[in-house]
C-alpha cells in the first residue's frame, strides 16, 4: 500500500479523555488577599487626612496635701521617746459595740456618743475581772458569772481586764471569744469598749449593763 496511514479509530476516545481530566481540575480557592483586594478595588485615599494636627492635653498636677510633708519617722520616734501618745482608738486593736435598743438607742449618732463617753471614762468603774492565767472555757465561765453577778448587784459599769495575746502564738483568744461572748449577752449587756489608757488601754474593756 502507497501513501500514509490515516485511519484513526481511537483519537476521539483520546479527545474526550482529555476534555473529561480538563473539567476535574478544581477552581482556585480566593484567599484572603484576595477578598481584601476586591473590597478594597473601589476605595479611595482621602490627602486631606494624611497628617491629622495632634495637640497632647494638659496632664493635671495632683496637689500636695499636708500629710505629705509628714516624716513617718520622725512622729513615730515620738511616740517611742514618750514625746507622743498614740490614740488607741486609731489603732487596730480598739474594739467597741452598742446594742439596739429602742427610741435613742437606734439612733446611730446616739450610740457613737455613747460608746465615745463610755471610752472616755465617763461612767464609773465599779468593778473588774481580771482573765489572766486562765484558760478559754474558764474565762468565759468567770465572764458569764461576773456579768450576772453585776446585773444583780445593779452595777452600772464594770471593767473586765483580758490582755492583749502578745505571747500567744494565736493571738488575742481570750480577748476575741470574750467580744463574741459579750455581743451575745444583750439581755446584760449594753455596750462595751476598750479601757483608757489608765484602765488596761488595749488589754482591758469596759462594759455598760442594761
């Protein structure tokens, strides 16, 4: 036979494979780019905006107050040499309570000025426990009696001396139970608040009967 062979049974399977393996390549997914490119196709740069004036405000002094110009030191070598007294009420270990009666007694500026003459001093001690030595449940026994004992003998205002627990690795705990104690007696008790100086100071308190 003369000439070339033109005869192609197979090329349109080939055709059609290739079309088919075209078709199944998937599209580009966009990025994010992409997405910020398209958003950002319409927009504009505003000149007027490319220097924004920038005045810093006036940053406030704070005023000096007297307390400022207060050595720490100096005042409390002071009140080590004696030079000074420390309030004991300014101190953590003051401690006073007022029950809630009825008509003055609800009033609180009442009861501040009741609690303020009974710290003062203003009511007569006219007579004391002393706790030292003892253990809890014993003080509180020799409180409960005392505190009955007074009402009965229609004391107005006696003095129960508690210490201070300096050398208690606890603590106050007499001193502690003993305000609980007392805060639960108002069918006795009135009010208390700790001793003057004179008295015991932070060691002592006194407490006004009903």
């Amino acid at each position: 036979m003369s000439g070339r062979l033109t005869y192609r049974p197979f090329e349109s399977l080939i055709n059609v494979s290739i079309e088919e393996e075209k078709s199944e390549i998937p599209a580009p997914v966009p990025t994010d780019i992409d997405y910020f490119l398209t958003a950002m196709e319409r927009v504009k740069e505003i000149k007027e905006f490319r220097e924004i004036p920038y005045s810093p405000s006036a940053v406030a002094t704070p005023s000096r107050r007297p307390s400022d110009d207060i050595d720490a030191a100096a005042v409390l070598t002071e009140i080590v040499t004696g030079k000074s007294k420390v309030e004991i009420r300014n101190t953590q270990e003051y401690v006073e309570w007022a029950a809630t009666g009825r008509g003055e007694e609800r009033n609180p500026a009442a009861r501040k000025d009741l609690l303020n003459r009974l710290h003062r001093g203003e009511f007569s001690v006219q007579d004391f426990l002393d706790l030292h030595g003892f253990t809890l449940e014993e003080a509180e026994i020799m409180a409960g009696e005392f505190i009955r004992d007074s009402v009965r003998r229609r004391l107005r205002c006696v003095k129960i001396i508690h210490g201070r627990g300096l050398r208690s690795p606890s603590g106050p705990v007499i001193k502690d139970a003993l305000m609980r104690w007392l805060i639960g007696q108002r069918k006795y008790v009135k009010a208390y608040a700790t001793a003057r100086g004179c008295d015991g100071g932070l060691g002592a308190v006194y407490v006004l009967l009903k």
